[in-house]
C-alpha cells in the first residue's frame, strides 16, 4: 500500500506529464536521480530542455503549491539539471540547447485535478 502523500506526488506527476506532452513536450526522464539529487520531470521541446519541479496536494490548500518553491529548492534543482546535463554528454541531445526551469502545481478536489504551469518559472542564481 502506497503512502497517501506518494499517491498524491505521483498523481500530480502523471498529470503534469500528460499537460506536457499536450504541450508538445517529450518526455526524456521522471524521477531522474543522481546520488541524492531527483528531478521530477525531464522534458524536451525545441530546443529547450525543461528541469520540472511538480508540487501536488490535496484541497484545501491554504497557497498555491508553486510557491514552496523557494531559493533553496531552486538551487538544487539547477545543481541536479547540472549533473544531469553531465551525465548525459554523450547521447544526441540537439546543440544550442537552453535549460529551463519549470514549475506545474496540481490542487486535487473532489477527484479533479486543477493544473497550472508556469514555464521558465525561475532562472537559478548562483551567487
């Protein structure tokens, strides 16, 4: 039996994952991993390759999941898109490539899923 908020993140994945292929996104990753870093979703479209960060929970919610996307979480996942970029050096990803970072907020209520994305949500500092 699964634990109820896995449930949740992977439901809110799934549906993350749909939005974006209707998008015209592929799917190159979910769950990617690398030591302790993970990014939730991988994907490409054009010639961007979109780090994805899905935040779901379940109504009532008291903000929008988005903004629990903070500073530090931001860091990490360019650290993680980093690694990741590292990683894959020698499969054919397109030239001029340009990351971006995403974030796609899943509310569940009453078994709906309300979904919004925000495309290139952040640009990661490094400071």
């Amino acid at each position: 039996m699964m634990d109820p908020r896995r449930a949740t993140g992977k439901r809110g994945e799934d549906e993350a994952c749909g939005l974006l292929v209707s998008l015209g996104h592929s799917i190159l990753e979910r769950n990617w991993r690398h030591g302790h870093k993970e990014v939730d979703i991988i994907s490409l479209a054009g010639n961007e390759l979109h780090i994805v960060e899905v935040k779901s929970k379940t109504a009532p919610v008291v903000a929008d999941p988005v903004l629990s996307v903070g500073k530090a979480k931001q860091d990490y996942l360019a650290k993680a898109a980093a690694a990741y970029l590292h990683s894959k050096q020698r499969i054919q990803l397109p030239h001029n490539l340009e990351v971006v970072f995403d974030v796609v907020s899943v509310v569940f209520e009453n078994g709906q899923a309300h979904i919004e994305y925000y495309p290139q949500a952040f640009i990661p500092t490094y400071a």
